[in-house]
C-alpha cells in the first residue's frame, strides 16, 4: 500500500466509493442514512446497537437507525466484523456509540460525520458543549476514522453560526442536515485529499446531570445556555425543579434565587421563565406555574 492510498497505518477510501456499510444508532444518525439511499448509493448492509428495552415490562425497541433502514430493506446486524463480508468499498460511521476494533479500521475505509468543527470538541457531547461554552459558531467535519479519539483527517468543513436561543435540539438537527448534504456531495464529487486536523484539541465529555444543575450564584446568560442544552434543574421546597424554557433579562432584583413573579435573580441578570416542571407534575407554563405556587418571599430556587 502506497502512502497515497493511506490515511498512516489505515487504508484510504476510494475518491467516490458507491457501495457502503453504514454504522449508527439514533435519530442523529437516520437522516445521513436516508440521504445516502435517495442519493442511489448501495448500502448492503448496517450497523446498529442492539434492540433495547424502554421499560421494565417493555418489548426491545429497535434503534431508530435500524428501524429506518429495515422499511427500506437493508440488512441490519450488530455484529461490528459482519461489514468485513459484504464487498462494501468502505463505511460511514455517524453517532454509531461504540468502538470499532482497530482490526476492522485496517481493512475497511471508514469515514465519520462528527458534528464540530474539529479538533475543537472531540468526543461524545459536541453540541452541548459548544453551546454551553458559548461558541459562536460550530459546524460538521467528515473525516477519517482512526484508533484514537476523533482525530483523523479532514476531507470536508463545514461552518454555521450558533443562534442566541437555539437550543441543543434545534442545532442538533441543522447539523444532521448540514452533514447529510455534506456527506453525499463529497461522496458524489470525489473525496480528494483530506488534510490533518491544525489546533489546539478540546474535549467534549459526555453531559452528566451534575453540568445541568443550574447555580443560580452565576449569571443569568450562563444559566440560559444550561437550559438550552436541555434537562436544566434546581430545586424548590426540597424537590427538583426543572426550567425548560427562560429567556434572559439584564436587571435583578435580590439575592440569587429570589422569585419574583416569573423572574428568578441570578448572580448577574435575571431568568425570565417561561416553561417549568415542578418534580411529579407536567410540563407548564411558568406565569400559571407561579400563580399557583405561592411562594413565600423568603424561599428561593436553589435552597
């Protein structure tokens, strides 16, 4: 194997490879899959988790990759070696969730969808990351799969703009769409050469529940972004309260953790809420939430 034909010690997909194994899991990953069929690219078979149970009592549940790909009559398996067996040109990993064995990357071209503009936020949570880090700005890299933790070449960047109120959702999905698009133009126009990642790296840990307590002692521009991720929550009275919904506003008015109608004081500026759920009841809106509450004026969000 010449150094043209690889990527260091793995092989280099083909310029425009047409059959492809593809490798995912969730709804991140349905819209690629379904862009590379309507595309007519061949997809012999795919790669997905197995079938979970969503409850106790609950029947497996396939993963939505496999769902989609089984209407549409391609093979699934779980088993990562199956894609070694069936001529594919190479694959494409996009949220699959687990590692692909070095023995499997040496003889199959992979290529990976990560939605980051890489080497900025490596890892398991880009999006949410870049979110609550305050990034303007993200984007989608394919690139080709190594050993290591997403540090393979580039072959394609792109570039959007983060919105001031999207949340981890809502650039989530711009992000498949820009990735998708991505995907099968570099496909369909040719690879070329792909180029090694430049800058600093930075990790994107996986969001665990403790990054989304909301410390009303910061700002409320910091708390804003915590809520855009998703899963935000304080508590009230001894219990989890989560905020779904807050905008943010400048002013404040007493310490942090003060409520004052649908105005929560932080550190610096106040939340606006909009949409909360108190623990064991249902989504509701925060001016309906708030007449019925009650507070006393001395409790707070936090305590």
């Amino acid at each position: 194997m010449s150094p043209a034909d690889a990527v260091g010690d793995l092989p280099r997909p083909p310029d425009r490879p047409h059959r492809i194994v593809y490798f995912g899991t969730p709804e991140a990953a349905l819209r690629p899959l379904e862009a590379l069929l309507d595309a007519g690219f061949e997809i012999p078979l795919v790669v997905s988790r197995a079938d979970r149970r969503r409850g106790r009592r609950a029947e497996p549940t396939p993963s939505p990759v496999k769902s989609s790909a089984q209407q549409r009559g391609v093979p699934v398996t779980t088993e990562i070696d199956a894609a070694l067996d069936v001529g594919a040109e190479c694959a494409v990993v996009v949220a699959f969730g687990r590692i692909i064995p070095t023995p499997v990357l040496a003889r199959l071209p992979m290529l990976n969808v990560h939605f980051s503009l890489l080497p900025r936020w490596r890892g398991a949570a880009p999006v949410e990351r870049a979110i609550l880090a305050g990034d303007a700005s993200t984007g989608v890299c394919l690139m080709g799969l190594e050993p290591s933790l997403d540090t393979g070449p580039i072959y394609r960047r792109d570039e959007t703009a983060i919105g001031a109120s999207e949340t981890a959702d809502e650039l989530r999905d711009r992000l498949v769409e820009l990735g998708s698009r991505q995907l099968v133009a570099a496909l369909s126009e040719g690879l070329g050469d792909p180029e090694p990642q430049r800058g600093k790296p930075v990790y994107a840990d996986k969001i665990e529940r403790d990054d989304l307590r909301l410390d009303l002692s910061r700002s409320a521009a910091d708390l804003h972004r915590v809520i855009r991720v998703g899963g935000a929550w304080t508590t009230l009275r001894g219990k989890v309260f989560k905020i779904h919904q807050a905008a943010v506003e400048p002013s404040a008015s007493g310490a942090p953790g003060t409520v004052t109608g649908v105005a929560v004081a932080c550190g610096d500026g106040s939340l606006m809420l909009e949409v909360v759920q108190p623990e064991g009841r249902a989504r509701t809106e925060a001016a309906a939430w708030a007449n019925g509450a009650r507070l006393d004026p001395t409790e707070r969000l936090g305590e």
